[in-house]
C-alpha cells in the first residue's frame, strides 16, 4: 500500500504526465518530511531484518519522489515569477522592472 505513494509519482515523472502547475506544493513537502522522518526510524529499529530494510527503502523512495516533486513545483514557481525577454533591436534582455523604461528608451530604434 504504501509503495503507491511512491510508484504514482516516479511514473508520473518519467512519463511526464503530470505538469509542474498541477504538483499539491503542500502534499509533496508533506509526503516527503514523513518519507524522511520514517527513512530515519526505520533504520533505529533493532533487530534489523529484511523487512526493516523494505521498510526504509519505501520509505526513502517516497522522499525522493516528492522532494523532486516539491522542487519541480518550486522551481515551476521561481520561473514564472521572472518577466519575460524583451526584444530591443535582436538584442535580448531579461529586465526587471525598474530597468525597463531606461533600455527601452536606450534601445529604441
């Protein structure tokens, strides 16, 4: 059951069948501190023994897939925070605003 949590994503990511604006920002980063916080008590439990083992490795998967998720989404965010290229005369430039007025009047052709 809990291998889902973690075969869901890793297919979604290889198949690209799930965009970044669609990723729960909160569920991922939630999904990925409980894969984190069990990945490390898994490996406290003594005996060890296989199934200690397959319960660390699921639990490391799932906070590898939804770290890449979370960062996905982060890095989604990050990327259409930032204005778009202006083109001055086939000269590209990515401005900020306050930028904008000064090399648009500098570039004006």
């Amino acid at each position: 059951m809990k291998w889902s949590l973690s075969i869901v994503p890793i297919t979604q990511i290889i198949s690209g069948t799930k965009p970044p604006e669609k990723i729960d920002l909160t569920q991922s980063m939630s999904l990925c501190a409980t894969g984190t916080i069990w990945t490390y008590y898994s490996t406290l439990i003594q005996p060890q023994n296989s199934g200690t083992r397959a319960l660390a490795a699921c639990n490391f998967a799932m906070a590898c897939c939804h770290g890449y998720n979370t960062y996905r989404r982060l890095n989604y965010e990050k990327q259409q925070a930032q204005p778009a290229p202006i083109e001055f005369g086939g000269l590209h430039f990515k401005l900020c605003y306050m930028n904008y007025e000064y090399l648009k009047h500098q570039f004006a052709t």
